[in-house]
C-alpha cells in the first residue's frame, strides 16, 4: 500500500487537472457568448489567441516581464515579512498579544483606498506597485503562518528539547517544515490577489507593464489587443499557481503521505 501511495506522489496534481479543466470550459462559454452576441466588443477566442504572437513581438513582452518582477518582488518581500511576522506571533505569546489586535484591525481594511496614501509618501514610480502587493497581501500571510505554527503538535517540541536542540533548532527541523503546506496554501491565494492589485496600480504613473498595455489598447478601442492583454495577465497568474503547486508536490510530499492523498 505505501508503494501505491508513494507512486500517487508522481501523479499530475489534481489542482492541474482542475485548472485545465477549468480553463477549456472558460473558452468554450467564451466562444459560445461571442457567437451569440457577435460583438465587436467581444471577440472570438481563436481570434485572440492568433494574434498573441504578434502582439508579444510588438512590445506586450516587455509589459509582461514588467509585471512579472513586479510581483516577484512584492510576493518576496511580502513572504519574508510574513514569515517574521507568523513565526514572531506564533511562537511568542506576548508578541502575539501584542500584534493581533493590529493584525485583525488592518485585515479586513480595504488596502487599494490606501494607494493614494502611499502615492503620496513612494510617488507613483515602481516603489508604489511593490508597497501595494506588499500590503495587501502580507496580513493574510502573517495571519497563515501564525495559525500554522499553533497547530503543529507540541510533542515535536519536545522531541527536539530532550536532544538539545536550541530555540533556531527548532524552528529550523519543526516549524519551517511544520509550516510549509499552509503557506504554499496562503501563496496560492496571494498572488491572484497580487496579480489583480498590479493591474490597478499599473493604470497610474507608468508606461510599462500589463495594467498599462489593457487600458491603453481599451482607450484606443483595440479591442483585440486589449483581450490579448487580458488573457497574458491570465497566463501569467496560471502559471505562477501551477509552480506553487509543483513546489507543493516537491517538498511537502510527507504532507500527502500523511494525508492518504
């Protein structure tokens, strides 16, 4: 039984099968609105995915690659302070006590009325678009990671004290581990968000990226372009899930073992 398990391992992930699955129902209720309704407005999938090519020559390239390393670099920025923030609130009960009414103040606050503040103090250059991923999507980070910790059973602890393990030990070999599966999770849900709070600030103060390329096609009524656009940014945030996926099969296979998935 545990060969059949292990094998399972190797197994297209479920989540893939499912985002396929997804996507050629999206283009084919697609298809089915732009032959009904025969708009302009709405233009037919295969026409869109034909002119992709041309429009990635033509400069959407460099957008995309624009809006990329603006992600990455928000997402980073955003898991390193969420992984301070998690371990610090999860394994220190006055930090905790200290931080929690903030992490539940700031939760639920709606971050994008916040970007005129930070336009303010940043300007409206790169450093604002990062600050924006950044603070909307560490809280829910912190708030993942720190739950984590809780539910990781205390006797791992104690395994480790009865060796000699120091404090760093521990979160090294118990809680890093320990809080892998679920931070993978909260990522999954993070960078949609990511890519959705780039298209916004990307409409202000900028000339590159995918936020620009839409708008500025819908502003010329290009309409093509603009869904090739759209569709880029779509890519974009399906492959991203698919690698934290993959990562998710990689490195938490324990995690699937334990689970009988």
């Amino acid at each position: 039984m545990l060969s059949i398990k292990r094998n399972k391992l190797f197994v297209l992930p479920k989540s893939f099968r499912l985002l396929f699955g997804g996507i050629l129902s999206f283009n084919v209720i697609w298809w089915l609105l732009a032959v009904v309704f025969n708009n302009k407005a709405l233009p037919n999938p295969i026409d869109v995915y034909s002119i992709l090519p041309r429009a990635l020559s033509q400069g959407m390239f460099d957008h995309s690659m624009a809006s990329l390393r603006r992600i990455f670099i928000g997402v980073f920025i955003a898991l390193a302070l969420g992984m301070v923030g998690g371990i610090l609130t999860g394994l220190n009960k006055k930090a905790n006590k200290l931080l929690n009414p903030l992490l539940y103040l700031s939760y639920p606050v709606p971050k994008l009325a916040l970007l005129p503040v930070v336009m303010i103090f940043f300007g409206i250059g790169e450093t604002t678009k990062v600050v924006m991923i950044v603070l909307i999507i560490v809280f829910q980070l912190i708030i993942s990671i720190r739950d984590a910790i809780r539910n990781i059973d205390k006797e791992n602890y104690y395994v480790l004290s009865t060796l000699g393990a120091s404090k760093m030990q521990q979160i090294w070999h118990v809680v890093l581990p320990g809080i892998l599966p679920e931070t993978l999770s909260a990522l999954r849900v993070t960078v949609g968000i990511a890519t959705s709070v780039l298209f916004v600030t990307e409409t202000f103060g900028t000339n590159k990226g995918l936020g620009f390329f839409i708008v500025d096609a819908w502003m010329r009524i290009d309409y093509m372009t603009m869904y090739a656009g759209i569709v880029m940014l779509s890519i974009i945030g399906s492959l991203l899930f698919m690698l934290l996926d993959v990562a998710d099969a990689v490195f938490c296979k324990w995690s699937r073992l334990r689970s009988g998935n």
